[in-house]
C-alpha cells in the first residue's frame, strides 16, 4: 500500500515520497546519495465535508417530499444539510438519551506513548547534530 513517507540523506536532505509501506531507502532526489527512511509526525485529519455514510442516508430520506430542508440534502449531502434536514425532520441522534440530554461520552483508554515521543525526538536530535571531526 503507498503511503508518504520521510526520508533523509547523509547530506541532511529531507524528501517526502510516496512509496511502498516496506521501502526503507530511496535515491536523495538533490544529491543522488542514499537517502534513510525516518520517523516522522504524521499528518493531521481533515474533518471530510461529505463523509461516506451520507450517502447511506439518502436511502431513507423521501426524495418527493416539497419540503426545503430535504431538496436541500438531496441536492447536496454534506455535513451541514444533514444537520439541517435532521432538525427540519425533528429527527435527534441515536446517542442523545431519551430526555435529550446531550450524549454521554465514554472513556477511552489512555495510550502510553512516552516511547513514541522519545523515539522522535531521538531522531530529530540525530537529523539536527553537529558533528566536529
């Protein structure tokens, strides 16, 4: 599977390239030398304006129906029309209690990531050390 991947060559040049998820080295594109693969943060999740499962309620929504709130959704099924022809359809969530109170959140178990930390930014002091010979 492709993934983004870091990679950093003896010179201190850094690539980002789109590559198999096992390959650990590449040619540095700038110096031609043998660039390593590097651990790097990952990227951020951008919230998608119009996630998969939309689509999924449109199964059940009346698409005959005059109403503007559900031509609105049908013609464009993004986060914002859903929210709108759920009110409009006085429709709440299925995680809202029965008194509509807001959602109990659960809790999730905490993640020890301390050696993931330590491990980046073990790198990190690698990639910027100064080296006297």
């Amino acid at each position: 599977m492709p993934v983004l991947v870091d990679f950093e060559c003896r010179r201190g040049h850094i690539t980002e390239e789109i590559c198999d998820s096992e390959m650990q080295e590449i040619t540095c594109p700038k110096c031609r030398g043998k660039a390593k693969r590097i651990i790097s943060v990952g990227r951020q999740f951008v919230d998608d304006e119009c996630p998969p499962w939309i689509r999924s309620v449109l199964d059940v929504v009346d698409k005959d129906s005059p109403k503007r709130h559900v031509q609105e959704f049908v013609k464009n099924p993004s986060r914002e029309t859903y929210k709108k022809w759920m009110k409009g359809e006085g429709i709440r969530p299925a995680d809202y209690t029965v008194h509509g109170a807001p959602p109990v959140f659960q809790n999730r178990p905490v993640v020890d990531m301390t050696a993931a930390h330590k491990e980046v930014f073990r790198k990190y002091q690698e990639r910027h050390r100064l080296e006297v010979r």
